[in-house]
C-alpha cells in the first residue's frame, strides 16, 4: 500500500491530508489554524469505511514545527498509524512558480531558493508554503517531498495569452506577466470532465469555472490551458469574495491622486475589502443570494456583477477556444450554488447551451450533467479535489 502526505501551508495555518493511493481514498484530514497566535486550533478528523470521525482541540502552535509535531501527536492518537501507513512521498502546494516551475517538482536546496526567489510575486504564499516544507521535512526526512505549483497548469499559455501590453522591458525585467492560479484545480476538473463525458481530453475544448472564495476560469484546450482569468497575482478576473478581479488600473491612480490611499491602502482595498464584500458588505455567496432574494439592493447588485462578470469570461472563452464542449462548475460556489449556475449561463441558448432547471437544482453530490439532452454544450458540476492531484502528482515523479 502507498500512502501520501499532501500538505498545504498557510502562513497562520496547516491543512493536510493522508491518502491511500491504491484505492485513492483518504484516510485522514486536517487543519491546525492561528499558528503563532496565544490560542491554537486544531481539527484531525479520520475516514473509515464512508465514514469520518473529527477530533478537536484548542491549543497554543508555535510555528510550522510545532504545527506537524501537533499533527504527528493528533495521528498517534487518533489514528490512523503513519507508522502502518508511511508516506512514500509528501506532497506540497506551493502558490507561485513563476516561468521556472511548470511540472512537479522534488525538491531540493536549490529548489527551496528558487521557490524563496519567487516570493516577491506572491509574498503572502510562497513564505508560507516555504514554513511548511521546511517543517516536513524535520518531521519526515526520509521520504521525498514534492513541490505541486498552482501556476504549472497555466505554463502552456500563448505569449499573447500571457503578456500585458505595458514597456515590455520594464515588465520582463520585473517578471510582469500573466501566469494564472487554482491550476492544480483546472487541470483536474478538466481531466475529470473528459472522463464523465466519456470523450478523449486531446479533442474536448472546455471552460472551467472554479469559483470559490478566490475564482478563476480557464479555457482549456484539449487539457492544455489556453487562457485563464488570473494573472501576475491572483487578483485579476473574475469577482470574488473579497477581491475586486479586473478593473481599470487608472482607478488606482485616481484613487491614489484624489483620495490619497498609499500602497497597502490599495493592496487593502483590492484584496480584502473589494469583490462581494465591498459592494455587499457580505463575502459568502450562501448569504449574498439569501439577501438578495429578500430584497437587499446592495446584494442584488453584488450577484449581478459577480454573474455579468462571469458571463463575460465565458463568452471571451468560447472566441478563445473557437467553441466549446463542455462547461465546468467547480469549487464552493460552483459546486452548490444552484442560483449562480442557473442565472450565470441564462441566455445562452443560441450559444448551444441551455441548463435543465431540474438538473441543476438537484442536491445530488459527485460529478453530474446539469445541461438539457439537447444542449450542444455540456454543463457539467465537477467537484474539485486538489489534494487527490497533488498527490497523484508527487507520486508521479518519484
Ligand atoms: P476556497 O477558495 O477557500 O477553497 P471554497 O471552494 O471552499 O473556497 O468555497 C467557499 C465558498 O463557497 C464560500 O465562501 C461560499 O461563498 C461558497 N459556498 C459554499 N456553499 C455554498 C452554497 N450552498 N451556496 C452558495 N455558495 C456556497
């Protein structure tokens, strides 16, 4: 039997999860969060047999060390044991890896400065994701650990996908250009969406809507990327909870010139206090359709950006592809938000796309159609599994 570690560092916190392989089922889960905070919170919940039993615990987590010392004790006593279950290989996501990572990777010290050279374009992820390397591999030094890029996906994108038409010598020596994010996600969702329709993926044009609390889509062409909404961060595409998506660069200078916010102000401003939140006070989708329905204007407003925005990435991907088979619904949003999925693709019948109201609103789970029998274009709700990728990923290369 061959089990596998992924892990997954936050900069305050640690998801993990332990895989069979064989069967690719999970035997464990968890999340240690407010790592270096007075009070720590851990969860460590164990699968078996379609069940899953969750343990809890607050305790102070001093660093990433302590995190894995944390979750090694949470393994030893609930369960199941790494000694019967040893990892073959730990698994890592990393966020950022620039033009120089588009395959996963083993790491190494030179991989480590590589990764930690990047942290200028994704400085609240690579650090974070470095912590946790660095801590798995106290914790597990003689098993290979495998770095899994989130932009990896994106590296087969055209230069004209990729570039922005700014100084190009300014941005090549600043490493601006687009590279995309969530990829471990599209290239699963899209490699899973071949598989349900039974097509092979070197002839499938697809658009994959990953919608979570960050969002991105991605027109992939036979299970290569060709466009996607993200870009130099992942700030750029569509609305998200808290974060704006495209908006006209000026408004910063606008903003900067007339209302006098500084850097982080703007940082601020994009990132935390933009996209649902900012136009509805609210950054859960769950809450901004309720409010919505009962009347909230601000809400109303914030879904319909959220939809007309999205709807514009679909119709730009299928002139991108040059048509398409099938679209995919991922993530949070995506996978159970039965208003987003219906309102986003209205309209879209002359396009070959038309939603079966049944279909769509049904509260089956797992990979389902939610596109009528006539539909020229399959609509399709896909659940993501980014750990399954990664670890099928860092299995791949050792
Ligand atoms: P992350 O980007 O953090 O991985 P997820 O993919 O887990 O996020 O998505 C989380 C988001 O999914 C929540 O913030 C919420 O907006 C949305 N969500 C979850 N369940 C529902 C639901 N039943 N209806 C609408 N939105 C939902």
């Amino acid at each position: 039997m061959s089990a596998v570690l992924v892990i997954n560092s936050g900069s305050s916190s640690l998801k993990y999860q332990l895989l069979e392989m064989e069967g690719e089922t999970v035997l464990a889960n968890g999340l240690i969060e407010r790592i270096g905070e007075q009070a720590g919170s851990v969860k460590h919940s164990v699968s078996a047999e379609g069940d899953e039993e969750t343990f809890r615990n607050e305790e102070p987590v001093a660093d990433h060390s302590a995190a894995f010392r944390v979750m090694i004790d949470a393994f030893e006593q609930h369960g199941p044991s790494l000694a019967e279950n040893p990892p073959v290989v730990v698994g890592h996501r990393v966020v950022h890896g620039g033009k120089r990572f588009f395959e996963p990777t083993v790491v190494t010290d030179l991989v480590k400065i590589n990764i930690e050279d990047l942290s200028d374009l994704a400085p609240l992820h690579n650090p974070a994701n470095l912590d946790g390397i660095t801590a798995a591999q106290k914790a597990f030094p003689d098993v290979p650990h495998v770095a899994v890029f989130d932009t990896a996906f994106h590296s087969t994108l055209a230069p004209s996908a990729y570039t922005y038409a700014i100084d190009a010598e300014l941005a090549e020596k600043n490493r601006v250009r687009r590279y995309g994010f969530h990829g471990t996600s599209h290239k699963f969702v899209s490699e899973a969406a071949a598989a349900f329709l039974q097509r092979p993926l070197g002839e499938l044009k697809t658009i994959v809507l990953h919608l979570g609390n960050g969002a991105s889509a991605c027109a992939v062409d036979g299970g290569r990327s060709k466009d996607t909404s993200m870009g130099l961060t992942p700030l750029e595409g569509l609305v998200m909870g808290t974060r704006s998506g495209d908006l006209d660069p000026a408004v910063l200078i606008h903003l900067h010139r007339k209302a006098g916010l500084g850097f982080d102000e703007l940082d601020t401003l994009l990132n935390r206090r933009s996209g649902l939140v900012g136009l509805s006070g609210r950054g859960d989708m769950r809450d901004v359709v309720e409010a919505a329905e009962s009347g909230d204007d601000a809400a109303a407003l914030a879904l319909e950006v959220y939809l007309h925005r999205l709807k514009h990435y679909v119709g730009s991907y299928i002139a991108v592809l040059g048509g398409v088979d099938a679209i995919v619904f991922t993530a949070g949003v995506g996978e159970n938000s039965v208003a987003v999925r219906g309102r986003a693709l209205a309209g879209l019948e002359r396009l070959g796309i038309r939603i079966d109201p049944e279909r769509n609103a049904s509260p089956e789970r797992g990979p389902r159609v939610i596109s009528t029998d006539d539909s020229a274009v399959a609509v399709l709700v896909i659940p993501t599994n980014e750990e399954l990728e990664i670890a099928r990923q860092s299995l791949s290369v050792i």
